[in-house]
C-alpha cells in the first residue's frame, strides 16, 4: 500500500508569526501537504508553502479553501513554480464574482509583485473544483462552508483512508450538521480552532470556530483523530502545551 500522509506546513490564522514564543507549534499561515501515492496536494498557499520541498515525479495540485490573504499569500515563493514547464494545477472556486485566476492576477502582479503566474517556468492550469472530483487515484469530495465570502472544505479519500481540511469555518447550526454529515467516519479530521471558548463571544462572525465544536462534530461524526488548525496568532507554545494537556483528558486522539 502506498502512502497516504500529511505533513503540516503551516497552521496559522490571519497572520505569520514569529519569535522564541512560537518556536514550537511555528507561526507560517495554512498550508498542508498531502503524499497519497504519486500524488503530492497541498491543502491552500499560506506561508507554509515557502519552505515546502515538492518531490521530483510527484504530480502537483494545489486546494485552494477560499482566496483569503493568509491562505495564498505564499504561492509567489513555491518552489515548483520555478521549473519548466512542470505541470502545476489549482483548483479555487469563484468567490467575490471573480474567477479563480482572476482573483490570483490581482495580487500576482505589479504593483504588488513583480510577475504574473503565467510568466513562471512552471505550466499552471486553474480549474473550478465541482462537488466530486478525482486526481489520480485520490477522490476529492468538497463542501461549501461557514465563513465570510465563502470557503470551500475539502475531503480526500484515497486507498480506504480519508481526511477532511475544514478550516476557516464558523460553527452556525447548519453548517455544522452539513460537516457532520460530510466527515462521518473520516480518519482525520483538521478543524478550524483560531479562538478559544471565550475569545469566541468577541470574535463571533468573523467566520472561526473553536476547539469545543470541533470536539463536538468529531464525536458525533466519530472522526478517529481530530487536529485543529487555524491558530490565532497571538497563541504561544505555552498556551498550546496548556491546550494539549487539557484536550488529553478529554481525548488522546486530540492534537495540536
């Protein structure tokens, strides 16, 4: 059986971080990538895709969940852009009447930087995710979610296994029964948990959730491990150890 693995690049909301408070948990923006056989997946463009080192005959492909700076920020310094002619496929959908590559031209150019997407080495192609899709053996099922202009939440299955990437998500009653549903029996589960119970009440709207939820869903989904991402930026290594301790006597299967 082939691999099937996650490697966190990034885990941050809203905003990089830096200093010896977060030496631990590391303070890039989202970015996941996924190892499913031939197949190499990231999981959106945050800061974490800088200091990713994409594998020579893998096949790239890029899930973007929605366009929001934190999220695409570092697609201009992936490294995979820089060779020629390699095949490169992102997929976003539409958001703020703007098609995926519409919405990347604008912050890919001048006077923001100085080179469109196209003028890379690498061949990319934007596509718009429909609700089931396939690349390679991997089967990508997608969601709309909770938040403000929309994100789109992603489930890949491949060899038996599945794992679903709901981050920027807020925890509205129908949106948590749509994710409940779409989870159930999942392997993995990274949930959207840039606030705490009580910083929740000043941030309500602002499209996040909280641990306390993603407890509640992965129970009620019976998710076989639950990794909460989207960490506000002000969370410390300290606070994550204090977290860690207290999520352990709820749940070994909880992790930071």
């Amino acid at each position: 059986m082939k691999s099937f693995k996650l490697t966190v690049l990034g885990a941050r909301g809203s905003v990089s971080v830096s200093g010896k408070d977060f030496s631990v948990h590391g303070g890039a923006t989202s970015c996941y990538r996924v190892q499913a056989g031939d197949e190499e997946i990231y999981l959106d463009a945050g800061t974490g895709i800088v200091n990713a080192t994409p594998l020579e005959n893998s096949r790239i492909t890029i899930l973007l969940t929605h366009l929001h700076l934190d999220h695409v920020i570092g697609l201009p310094f992936f490294a995979a852009l820089t060779n020629k002619d390699r095949p490169i496929d992102i997929y976003a959908r539409e958001r703020a009447g703007l098609q995926p590559k519409e919405a990347v031209d604008r912050l890919i150019d001048n006077p923001f930087w100085p080179a469109k997407i196209e003028t890379y080495p690498a061949k990319v192609t934007f596509h718009l995710p429909p609700k089931r899709f396939s690349i390679g053996a991997v089967e990508v099922d997608t969601l709309e979610g909770c938040h403000p202009g929309g994100s789109t939440i992603y489930k890949l299955t491949y060899q038996g296994k599945s794992l679903v990437y709901a981050t920027d998500f807020e925890h509205e009653p129908k949106a948590c029964a749509a994710l409940t549903t779409f989870a159930k029996d999942c392997d993995l589960l990274l949930y959207d948990a840039q606030y705490t119970a009580a910083e929740y009440e000043r941030f309500k709207g602002y499209g996040h959730s909280t641990p306390e939820e993603g407890i509640k869903i992965a129970e009620l989904a019976n998710v076989k491990k639950l990794l909460f991402v989207h960490h506000a930026p002000w969370r410390t290594d300290k606070d994550f150890a204090q977290m860690q301790h207290d999520f352990a006597k709820i749940n070994q299967e909880i992790i930071l």
